[in-house]
C-alpha cells in the first residue's frame, strides 16, 4: 500500500497538516522556553515586577494562541482520518481546512473564547502560574 501522501488529496493534505500540527508543538515549547529564560533575565536584571508579569502574561496569551492554532488543525486531522476512513478515494472534502474554520467561526467573542480555553489547559498553563507565583514570592 502507498503512504497515505502518495495515495490521495486527502493523504497529501493530511501529511502537510500533520506537519504543521508538530510544528505548533514545537513552536510552544519555544515561547515556553522563552518565558522561563526571560524570567531568569528579569530576575538576574532587577526587571521591575510589573513587567516581569507583562511579559510572562504576553508569552502566555501567545502559547495560547499558537495552541488554538494547533486545536483547528487537529481537528482538520480528525475530519481527514474519518474521511479517508470512510471512503479513502473520494478527495471530494479534501483542502478544506480554512473554509470548514470560517464557516464554524463564531465571531470576536468565539476566538477569544478560544483563546481563553487554550490557555487554561494544563499543558498550557505550566509554567506560566510557576513563574507568575515565583515572582510574587520573589517579591514577598
């Protein structure tokens, strides 16, 4: 059998998202990283405690958004594997993945909401408490 990027539009799309996915992940770490080495830098820099929370908080919104991104195309993932699950020639739905997100789009609020829900997840959240609390502490 071909690798599914060989075998249709919607293998093709699918390795390309599934690339992109990975690439999210990667990106997080960064900014994650990021965070914790701006941290240490505010920390060793005597950075005032307002712009050490500004700018843990910034980094945060920006995983958060970097992470929604990531959301809309596991979800394009799941569309395509269920697609090709059920019928693997037909590339009928296939290079889809903006038009499937406008057309479920709910507006201002919803990307927000969005946002909101990917910044408190688990994952997300670690260290962005730890070094909000750390800082606090330092400040104590």
């Amino acid at each position: 059998m071909l690798p599914a990027s060989e075998y249709s539009a919607q293998g093709h799309e699918w390795t390309t998202l599934q690339n992109n996915h990975e690439a999210c992940e990667r990106n997080a770490l960064v900014v994650k990283l990021c965070a914790v080495a701006l941290f240490a830098l505010g920390v060793a820099l005597s950075f005032s405690t307002a712009l050490a929370i500004c700018i843990t908080l910034i980094l945060w919104v920006q995983e958060a958004m970097t992470r929604t991104t990531q959301a809309r195309l596991g979800t394009r993932l799941l569309h395509i594997e269920h697609m090709f699950k059920v019928d693997p020639t037909d590339d009928g739905g296939a290079f889809q993945l903006h038009s499937d997100w406008l057309a479920s789009r709910a507006g201002v609020s919803g990307l927000l909401g969005e946002y909101a829900a990917n910044a408190t997840r688990p994952t997300v959240v670690f260290p962005y408490i730890a070094l909000l609390l750390l800082q606090w502490w330092l400040d104590a």
